[in-house]
C-alpha cells in the first residue's frame, strides 16, 4: 500500500513531514517514549488513513480488532495500531 502512495508524494513532502513530525514528538514526549518515524512509517501510515476513508468503522481502533465478529483488513498488517496512533499524535 505505501508504494501507492509514494506515486502521489513528493520525496520532500515525505521528508519534511518526517522531520517535523520528529521534532514535534521529541519535543513534547519524554525520551523513552519517543520514536522516530521515518518515510516508510509515514506511507504506509498515509496508505491506511486512505483505507480508513474508503472503509469506514465507529473507532480507529477497530480496524486493527481481530475475532469472529471483526473482518480482518489487509493494510492493518503493515503496522501496529500503537504505532499508528503514536504517528497520529505527533503528526506535524
């Protein structure tokens, strides 16, 4: 799903984002919860927010819900819903 989105970012767009999104995360979390994001992390990022547009579910949090009851989605394997809420938080 990245590679899809790659085709419609710039590679300064992604790496802009990425730095901000860093700096911001850096300056308001403590050091050991903060992580850097990087531009994969930021497409594939992008390519499940797309999905959750198209797909639409009550909470962020249910696309990544596994169980009988819950249809499992593809772009969710990509990345963890915690490191998808972290980048969410700290997007800038």
């Amino acid at each position: 799903p990245e590679l899809l989105c790659a085709l419609f970012y710039s590679n300064i767009f992604l790496d802009t984002t990425v730095g901000h999104s860093n700096t911001y995360a850096k300056r308001r979390l403590p050091p050991e919860k903060y992580e850097p994001i990087n531009r994969v992390d930021l497409l594939r990022f992008l390519a499940i927010y797309y999905y959750m547009g198209v797909v639409r579910l009550p909470d962020k949090t249910d696309y990544w819900r596994t169980g009988t009851m819950w249809p499992s989605h593809a772009p969710m394997k990509e990345m963890s819903r915690d490191r998808f809420l972290y980048i969410w938080r700290n997007l800038h």
